[in-house]
C-alpha cells in the first residue's frame, strides 16, 4: 500500500478509536479494548495493512474460517499485533490461538467446539439476540460483541437491530458490549448508553 494510503488508513482509524474511547467513557463499561478490527478475506484481503493502522491497545478479531493457510494468517497478524501493541484474538479454534500465542479467543454464535480457557487471555463472543446474551452468560466472557446495529456490508438482508433495541438488549447483557454492524464514527453516537464499551468493524476501516 502506498504512503497515502497507509495515512488514510490511520485517519479513518483514529476517527473509530475517538468514537469507541466516547461510548466507553459515557458508560464506564470495562473491557479490555474499546476498537476492534474483525478480518474479513473478501472485502479485507490483506488484514495486517488495517492491522499496522490501528491505535495501540485496540483489537484484531480472526476470522476468515475458511483461509486456505489460517494458521499462517494468523501468525502474521500476531506478529504485526505485538509490534504494533495490539490484541489479536482468534475466532472459534482455541488450538490455533494457543499454537500462535493469541491474546485471546472469540466465539461466533454458530461455534459448538470446546470453550477451552486461555489463562490470562481475553475471551469474546458474537451475540443477535437476547437468547444468545442468555447462553452466554455462564461462559465469562469480557465483552460481548453484538450485531447488527445497522445494516451491514457482511450480512446483506439481515435484519439490523436498530439504535433502541441495541441499547436495550445491551443493557441487559453478562459483559460489556462491543457494538458491530454498520457502525461508523458517524452514527456511533446514538449507541452512547449503559454498558457500551465500544466499536468492532470491518467496513468502516475501509475506503
């Protein structure tokens, strides 16, 4: 990517992470990061450029389950995440993510493997609905990624949640609420309420 490029990349990330960093602080929810990039092959297809974009402290979510070398992926971002002081979390295999040595792990609705703890990492999982906030509740996750907000790019037709229901189910979720789907530096401000911790996007990292 040419310099301008790396430099719009910067600009747009910066406008997100001022975003997050607004809702966790008008809620005081706790997580342990307020921006998260989830990868996407398709539209993202080359992950660790947005990666070296993102403020220190903010999140890089693996998924791309069906990559063709995941485990290579997902090394690369884990070394372009240290670097850059990063967390790299890696979606529904907890194997790849203690092989490579996530910071942690995150677990989509569909998954049905094992919940096996990573010591001292950090855990996520995917939520639509006030069933999936109950499901996990006994997992101790810390934060909860739920979605969609507003319509998205990922899931074209799926119904979104919209603003007033986002909040209300957020309200009663187990972990802190990363909110996902269509959420842009622009709109982020109608999510500001209690246990909002912050924004996860893939599309509005990009041009």
């Amino acid at each position: 990517m040419h310099e301008n490029g790396h430099e719009e990349l910067v600009a747009r990330s910066v406008k997100l992470a001022a975003a997050a960093q607004s809702l966790k602080r008008h809620s005081g929810a706790a997580a342990p990061f307020s921006l998260a990039f989830l990868t996407d092959e398709d539209r993202a297809p080359q992950p660790h450029l947005i990666a070296r974009a993102l403020p220190r402290g903010a999140a890089v979510i693996l998924r791309d389950y069906r990559h063709k070398d995941r485990t290579s992926l997902a090394a690369q971002l884990k070394s372009v995440c240290d670097a850059c002081g990063l967390f790299l979390l890696v979606g529904a295999d907890p194997d790849l993510g203690k092989k490579i040595g996530a910071d942690g792990q995150h677990f989509p609705t569909w998954y049905d493997g094992p919940y096996d703890e990573m010591p001292g990492g950090i855990t996520t999982a995917s939520c639509h609905n006030a069933a999936d906030l109950k499901s996990i509740a006994a997992l101790g996750v810390h934060a909860v990624l739920l979605s969609p907000v507003f319509p998205s790019s990922s899931h074209p037709g799926t119904p979104s949640l919209g603003a007033d229901k986002f909040l209300k189910l957020a309200a009663t979720a187990p972990a802190p609420v990363i909110a996902l789907g269509g959420v842009t530096e622009n709109n982020a401000q109608q999510l500001t309420g209690p246990n909002i911790a912050g924004i996860a996007a893939i599309g509005a990292f990009l041009t």
